[in-house]
C-alpha cells in the first residue's frame, strides 16, 4: 500500500468518526425541546432523529460541494486540481483538520456546550490549510459567503422567528386549559422535532460528504466536482445516523433545560423556526451551524413568551460559538506540524493515535459525571455536568 493510499483511508475514517461525532453532539438541535416537554421520550427521540438524519442525507448534496469546493484552494477555476497541490500533501492538511474537528467536538460535548460542529470541522480544515500554504491556502470568498455570513445571521433571524411565533401561539391559545392546550401541541412537537431531524441530514451530513469528496479529488480517483460518490453518500448517512442514535445527552441537557423552561407550544415554534432556516440554507448550500440556529431559535421562544432566560448559559454558549473556529484551527495546524515534523504516513500515524488517545481519556472523565435518559430532565442548577454520588437517585446540575 502506498503513503498516499494509507493515509487516504486514515482520513477516510477519521472523517467517517467526526461525522458520528457530529450526530451525537447534535441531536439536541433536533430533540432537545421535544425531551424537555415530555413530548417524546429520551430513548424513543433519538431514534427517530436517527432514522430521519438517516433520510435527510440523501435528499441533498449542495452542502457538501460547498465543502469539497469553496474551501481549500486545490482546485483550479475549471475545477482542475492545481499542479503541486494534490495527493499526499493535500490529505495530510485534510487528515489534521479533521483531528482539529473532532477534538473541539468531545471538549465542547465534555462540558455539555452546544458548540458547532460545522464550525469546529471549517475550523480545523482552515488551521491546516493555512500552516501548511498560507493564507492563499483558503478560498476566503467562499468562506465568507457560506460559513461567516451564515453564521452570523442564522441564529438571529432563527431567534426572531422563533419568537414571533411564540408569541403569535400563545396570543391564539389564551383561555385554553393548559393541561389540553400542551397536550395538542405535544403532537406538533413530534412533527416540528422530525423536520428539524430531516433538515439537519441534509446540512451537517453533507459536510463530512464533501471532505471525503475533497480527499478522493486529492487523491485523483474522483474528479467530478459536481457530484458525491454514492458509496461516500451512504457512509456519511449511516455515521451521522448512528451517532445521533447514541445521544448526545450532555448537550441536550443544556439545550432543553440550561437556557430556558420550555413548554410544548415553546418547543413547537422554536422547531419549526429551525427546520425552516436549515431547509432554506440547505437549499442554498449554505454550510451553516444548525446547533446555533436551535439555540437562536430556543432562546427567541422564551423571549416571545417572556419567560426567564439563562443568559449566563447563554453567554458560554455565544464564548464557545465565538473560539470555535479558531480553536479547532490551532488544533488542526498544529496537528499539521507534528505531521510534517514526523514525515509522511509515519506522522499522520502518530497524530491518529494521539487523537484516539484524547479521545478515550474525555470519554473516561465523562463517565465521572454521567448524563444519560434517566437524568437529563432534571432540574437545571447550574451548567456543569450532573455528578453521581452514592446516592444515585440524587442528581446536582446538568451538563
């Protein structure tokens, strides 16, 4: 087996691995709502949010060119790949920026902060590119237009959304016994929460499509940069499905009870306002966060009802939103020079056993301070994860 081919297949399941990662650290943008009110239980949630991730990866590939295209510059503007800039070099920048992705996902999912996942992979794969060519290593144009402005604006018009929508149900359902009234919107929220499960295949499943689409045009066994192979289609799909299946309950215990008390006509309106956005984005191959567009849209249906908000809870979350993108890129570039410093396929080697090593000591603090379905509704007294005393049916604060 060649260097190159090895590492090809190491970048091959490293992204496969940030996909499943990415599916249980966003399960909450879809279910977290629909858990906090009771109208779905934990277990049953996150595996129709599976299957529905599942089917939504299928529906859509505009994302995923977006990726594969718009933001390393390999490629030429006939699509080309530039002379110099493929094979080994390029998937050694692909290789790190995924570890910079999938370190920043199980820190963030560790202390149960809905950070993004697309931004976390965009992160990693800039921070490589730019260690390895520069700043002309990146399509800024592309970076701008479909990661930044969406970033920006997405969470805002989710929690505007959101929140006129709230106020217009609640406006609409006054006089109505709450007991029936949450009870009908108990059944909207299983709708709302399906869609918002669809929409979330076809936008961060497509994401890991076009990494992988990106490796193999590196490569040279793929040179359509207008399609995805099918074998990359249903691999991404089952990995994302499968890690959502796992759920990710540290983070949808912050999304259903950290910002703020949510009822079902809440929990309907906020699902639906993130379904549309992400559908429309999607549409448009914008590859934008859907965990800030859950969390704009959580936030503006307590604004619209004028309920408390955590805005401390808010805060970190906006902090984490904010050292997302360079975080994962410092990880990611220097994931890149231990590489390079090592050499070839021999250093992507060793900086996957230094991120599989990372990986498992998080997972091993995480079990110290367990959430899991039979904790996550508990009441919120604070943002760290639940500890587990002797006791076991006595739990402190939510992660």
């Amino acid at each position: 087996m060649s260097e190159a081919l090895f590492v090809l297949v190491l970048v091959i399941v490293t992204a496969l691995a940030f996909d499943f990662t990415n599916g249980f650290h966003d399960t909450a943008n879809a279910m977290a709502t629909s858990i906090a009110t009771g109208a779905l239980k934990p277990k049953a949630a996150v595996i129709l949010s599976a299957c529905l991730n599942l089917l939504g990866a299928f529906l859509s590939i505009e994302v995923a060119l977006t990726v594969s295209n718009k933001i390393i510059a390999i490629q030429g503007p006939n699509g080309a790949p530039i002379p110099g800039l493929t094979g080994l070099p390029i998937l050694i920048i692909i290789f790190a920026g995924l570890v910079g992705g999938i370190v920043w996902n199980l820190i963030t999912w560790l202390f149960g902060l809905p950070s993004s996942s697309s931004h976390a992979l965009f992160g990693g794969l800039i921070g490589a590119a730019v260690a390895a060519l520069g700043v002309g290593g990146v399509k800024w144009d592309g970076v701008i237009t479909s990661i930044v402005v969406p970033a920006v604006a997405s969470p805002l018009i989710a929690g505007f959304v959101a929140g006129i929508g709230t106020w217009v149900v609640f406006k609409i359902v006054t006089g109505i016994p709450e007991a029936r009234r949450d009870a009908g919107f108990r059944w909207g929220q299983v709708g709302s929460a399906s869609l918002v499960s669809l929409a979330h295949g076809t936008n961060d499943a497509q994401k890991t499509m076009g990494v992988i689409t990106l490796a193999l045009i590196a490569y040279g066994s793929w040179t359509d940069v207008h399609a995805i192979p099918l074998w990359v289609k249903v691999a991404c799909a089952v990995s994302i499905a499968a890690g959502t299946w796992v759920g990710g309950w540290r983070v949808i215990r912050t999304m259903g009870k950290g910002l703020v008390e949510i009822s079902s006509p809440q929990g309907m309106a906020a699902e639906t306002s993130s379904a549309v956005i992400i559908l429309s984005s999607s549409h448009l191959g914008m590859a934008l966060s859907t965990t800030q567009v859950a969390s704009g849209s959580i936030l503006g249906s307590g604004v619209g009802r004028r309920v408390p908000v955590r805005w401390g809870v808010f805060g970190r979350m906006v902090v984490a939103w904010l050292i997302t993108l360079p975080a994962a890129g410092l990880v990611g570039a220097g994931c890149w020079f231990v590489e390079s410093y090592i050499g070839g396929a021999l250093g992507v080697g060793v900086v996957f056993l230094l991120m599989v090593t990372v990986a498992a000591g998080l997972y091993y603090r995480s079990r110290r301070t367990p959430i899991d379905p039979g904790n996550v509704n508990a009441e919120w007294e604070g943002h760290l994860a639940v500890t587990q005393p002797a006791d076991e049916d006595r739990i402190t604060t939510g992660g």
